[in-house]
C-alpha cells in the first residue's frame, strides 16, 4: 500500500467544517484513496473513496489535489457523533483496474474531537 | 437485513485451546474479511475471500485458518491459542471490495 501520513489528533467545534488532511505521497495513478471511520469500540465504518476527481456523497467530500500526492476529507457541519478515528488508506492496485481486493491497511488515524 | 453478524461478542481461552470465530453475512456479498485489532492500533487484514471456497493470506495470517464454504459464511479458527492472540476480532463483507460493512467484532482474551 502506498504510505499514508495523517496527524494524530485535531479538534473541532460542533457545526463547523472538519478537514482532515492526508499524505499518499507514493501513490500509483491508477490507485485510489479510501477513508474510513472508526466510533470507539465499534467497527469501521466506510465513508468514501476517490481515485484523482473531487468526490460528495450524502457523509463527506474529498478532495484530491491534481497531483494526488495527498487528499483532504471534508464534513461540512461536525457534530458529536462524527468524534472518531479517521483512517486514509490507499490500498496497493493489483491490476490495471485499480482493483485491491478491498485489502486495505488501517494505519493509526487521525483521532477527531468534535467539541460542543 | 442484519448485516454482518459476529459470535460470540466475548471470549476468554485459555493458553493452547482453540475456537472458531463465527461471521454470517445476509448482503449476498462475495468478498470477506477477517481483521484483527490490538489496543491503540489500526485493523490488520489476516485473511479474506473472494468467493465461496476461495480464501488468501492477509498481513497476519500466521496461527489462524479459514474456510469459505457458503457465500454467506466465513469462519475464522484458531489453534492453539497464544497470548499474543489477544485482540479484538472484525469480520467485513463487500460487494465490490471497495464498500465494507463490518460486524460489531468479537473481544477475545487469551490467558
């Protein structure tokens, strides 16, 4: 997998926008960067996943700079719920596809503290 | 639909003994996932599957064994339990590889 580098921790005031920020500096061009979330002693849950365009979905947007050396996840209003650990992985491509088998590598995160 | 169920939620072993991990999934999902998670760490991957009666190593697969006979079942086992053994178990199925639903894990001590 190509390394990815996250800050362990940041915070974050309830109703503002969190950016959390991701190094894949090795990163192929036909692999893609996943982000996941992980609520204390739960399983992760999938949040969402590009491979070189800006993404949004119904959680969370990434973006991507043009030289995919690193990405940025965005949760436009933080609440409480969103205090997790937050994981950048991007998962070594197996063909020319793109495809991983879904064999991700969780890293240590990064540990968002969404604050009142 | 129940998602990815996983038993038993806890465990004690003793040192030596074995078990099987249990994990069903009801998404009709081809691929699964076994991880598991030491205190303060990431997830490693120690084995997935691709398909029923297709199984591969993951990162840690040393001390453990799967078998994939059904699409919706995917037991781990364990032999001789160590303490190094010690973690919390995660079970994940996905339709594409990219989307993984995860069980809510298994806690298992072993003394």
């Amino acid at each position: 997998d190509a390394k990815t580098t996250q800050p362990p921790s940041m915070d974050c005031a309830e109703g503002r926008a969190a950016n959390l920020p991701c190094n894949h500096s090795t990163i192929s061009g036909n692999e893609y960067v996943y982000w996941y979330r992980q609520i204390h002693s739960q399983g992760p849950q999938y949040i969402i996943h590009g491979l070189k365009n800006n993404e949004t979905n119904e959680m969370a947007s990434l973006i991507i700079t043009e030289d995919k050396k690193s990405s940025t996840l965005i949760l436009p209003h933080a609440t409480l719920r969103d205090t997790a650990v937050y994981y950048c992985i991007a998962p070594t491509s197996l063909n020319a596809g793109g495809t991983s088998y879904g064999k991700l590598t969780f890293g240590q995160g990064t540990i968002l503290t969404v604050h009142p | 639909n129940a998602g990815v169920t996983q038993t038993p939620k806890f465990r004690i072993l003793k040192i030596g003994q074995s078990m099987t991990l249990q994990c069903t999934q009801d998404m009709n999902h081809n691929y699964m996932y076994w991880y598991r998670q030491d205190p303060g760490m990431g997830l490693k991957l120690i084995y997935y599957s691709v398909g029923a009666g297709i199984t591969d190593k993951g990162e840690v697969p040393n001390g453990y064994n799967v078998s994939r006979s059904t699409t919706e079942d995917f037991p781990l086992r364990l032999e001789l339990a160590a303490p190094s053994q010690t973690s919390v178990y995660f079970c994940a199925s996905s339709y594409s590889g990219i989307e993984q639903y995860f069980g809510p894990g298994t806690r298992l001590t072993v003394t």
